[in-house]
C-alpha cells in the first residue's frame, strides 16, 4: 500500500518529467473511480486546462489547474499516479488518463481499483483535509505537537502512529520502521512514553521517512515503476525470523489492531 514515500516520490516525478503541461482530454475507463462526480462533468472541467504545478496532502497526489481547480488522486491500496512519454502505450491496469501534448499521458493505474480521483476547488482543499492531522516532515512539526496529540489517547503506539486524524503519510511499514528506530516496542502504552521518548519518536519517524524518499528514488528507475515500499532495505517489516540488525535477536511479528506488527523484542522496550 502506497504511503507518504511513495505518495512524494509520485509528486517529485510528475514534477520531473512533466513540469508544465496541458490537459487535453480525460479518458476514464472505470467511471467507478470518480464517482459520485459526472465522468462527462469532469471531463468537460479539466479539458483545455494548464497543469500550474503539484503537491501532496498525507497519502494524496494533488495536481493544481490554470481555473482554480485542483484534481485529488487518493492512491488506495495500489495506486500509482505518472506520466508516460506515449498514451498509445497503455499500462495494463489504466483507470483513467489525462492527454498531453506530444502524445504523453498522465496514468492513473490501480490493479485493485480501491483509489479514487475527484476534483475540487483549489480553495477548498482546507476544507477537504480538515481531519487529516499535521505532515510529520513539515518544518514546524515538533515533539511537543506528537505528545499533545496522544494526550488523552490510552492504547498502544503503533496504531496511534496509523491515526491520520493524529499524524498524516505513515502507513503499517513505515510506522513498524519508525518505532524500531526510535527503541520503542509498538505495544507500549502510549501514557508511558516519556518525553526523551517522544523525542526520539518524532526523530525516528522524520529521518525514517526521509531516508525512505531517498531509497524510493534509488530502487526505482523510471516513473512508470510503482515504488514497493518492501523493496526499501527494512530493518523489521517482513523479516520475522530474522536476526535483528542491531542486536541480532530474531525479529518477531505478532498481529495488532489487525495488521502483522514487526518488531525486535530484545532492543525495542
């Protein structure tokens, strides 16, 4: 599932390979993808349209237009937002396709179809996100803004991290890689956490996703790719049996608030 890295790594390469550009048309094969909009409307509103430059909001690809409009790719499960130098190339799994110029394309591909796209005014997007909680690699996220929001929260660390209402782009991978960095066992006690733990949570989960953005670019070649997150040298997700890279202790995993929890028991308490 595509979490903040991969989300930013789609924005960097739309940015990249496509840094101005005009919509001429929309294709949508699976009008599913866009409702509860008109699939003529929305075609009708974005045709003809200059793409002004593009953003990410948590796990969302955002493409901002020449009118005050903005279109909103929620990527789901598989999802993957890129341009492609040929729109007479169609990835296997095309949803929906924007024509550029010159015959490129910007691909909405989803083998399992849960993303979504949907447009909204451009002033609006405030409203839109209103429950998302704060970027975790915005400049002015602090520890103390991490501690306030689990104030009067009383479950375990993990699924806390995984609240996008609390802390917005960490997913199960990330979240899993973020408290190994930070020695923290995802099942303490969010009360106990003490401040030079909260401390080093929030430092673990910014240098984690930031060394995540990088090693995306890394393992990925081109655009077209979708960056898999489990391809990006994990020190616990998916390596249950291994030795742990830090103390060389097997890794274990056990299933929390339904998700496989990785972990170091040894070095994470």
């Amino acid at each position: 599932m595509p979490e903040l890295p991969e989300a930013e790594y789609m924005v960097r390469r739309l940015a990249e390979c496509a840094p101005t550009t005009k919509i001429q048309s929309l294709t949508i094969l699976r009008p599913s993808l866009v409702a509860p909009q008109s699939p003529d409307e929305l075609t009708a509103t974005v045709a003809g349209r200059k793409v002004l430059g593009y953003a990410r909001r948590a796990k969302n690809v955002l493409l901002h237009l020449d009118h005050g409009w903005s279109l909103r790719v929620q990527l789901g499960m598989t999802g993957h937002f890129f341009w492609i130098p040929d729109s007479r190339q169609l990835p296997r799994f095309t949803r929906l396709w924007f024509a550029l110029p010159h015959h490129a394309a910007f691909v909405f591909e989803d083998s399992r179809t849960f993303g979504n796209l949907h447009l909204h005014r451009t002033e609006d997007l405030p409203t839109v996100f209103a429950s998302y909680g704060p970027e975790p690699l915005d400049p002015a996220f602090t520890w103390q803004h991490l501690q306030a929001s689990a104030a009067r929260a009383h479950g375990p660390v993990k699924p806390f991290l995984l609240d996008q209402s609390k802390l917005v782009g960490l997913g199960n991978i990330w979240a899993a890689e973020s408290l190994f960095a930070a020695r923290l066992a995802p099942h303490r006690p969010l009360p106990s956490l003490t401040a030079p733990e909260w401390k080093a949570l929030h430092k673990a989960i910014r240098q984690t996703l930031s060394a995540a953005i990088a090693n995306t670019f890394r393992v990925t070649a081109s655009a077209e790719e979708f960056p898999e997150a489990d391809l990006l040298a994990c020190r616990v997700y998916g390596r249950v049996g291994q030795p742990c890279r830090r103390c060389r202790q097997p890794i274990a995993r056990f299933v929390q608030a339904g998700r496989s929890t990785f972990h170091c028991p040894n070095c994470q308490l």
